[in-house]
C-alpha cells in the first residue's frame, strides 16, 4: 500500500494516533506528508513506515517522497 492510501483510509482517531507516534501534528501530516510537500527528515522517513506497523514499507515511504524510482526495471536492479 502507498503511503498516501494509508493516510486516506484512516479515520480521525488512527490519524491522530499515527500522527503522534511518528511525532508530527495531524496537520502537518494531512499537509505535507500526505502531498509530499516538503523534504522530511530521515527519522520522519523511518517513523512513517515503522509506525505504520507494516501497512507502507521504507521503500514505499522513500518512493512517495520521490526519493527512490517507482519504476519495477529500477525496482529490481
């Protein structure tokens, strides 16, 4: 699943739930992370599919922030 269907499926309650393990506000997740607006930190990166509690891997974490490609050629090699 990508990160931004993870946000998108979550009521109000796991929101702000996952908001507050990965240590940002709600809006800020609802904002920039869920549109990749701006650059987040390393241990945001790391935060957002840890605590997902498997739901978005590392890679797709990296993938939504255009950090790594999304292309399956790329994916493979």
């Amino acid at each position: 699943m990508n990160l931004r269907e993870y946000i998108n499926q979550m009521n109000h309650e796991a929101l702000t739930a996952y908001a507050g393990r990965c240590h940002i506000a709600v809006s800020y997740l609802r904002l920039h992370v869920k549109y990749a607006s701006k650059d987040p930190s390393v241990s945001l990166i790391k935060a957002l599919a840890r605590e997902s509690g498997g739901s978005v891997s590392l890679f797709e974490v990296l993938e939504h922030f255009g950090v790594v490609e999304s292309d399956p050629e790329v994916r493979a090699a």
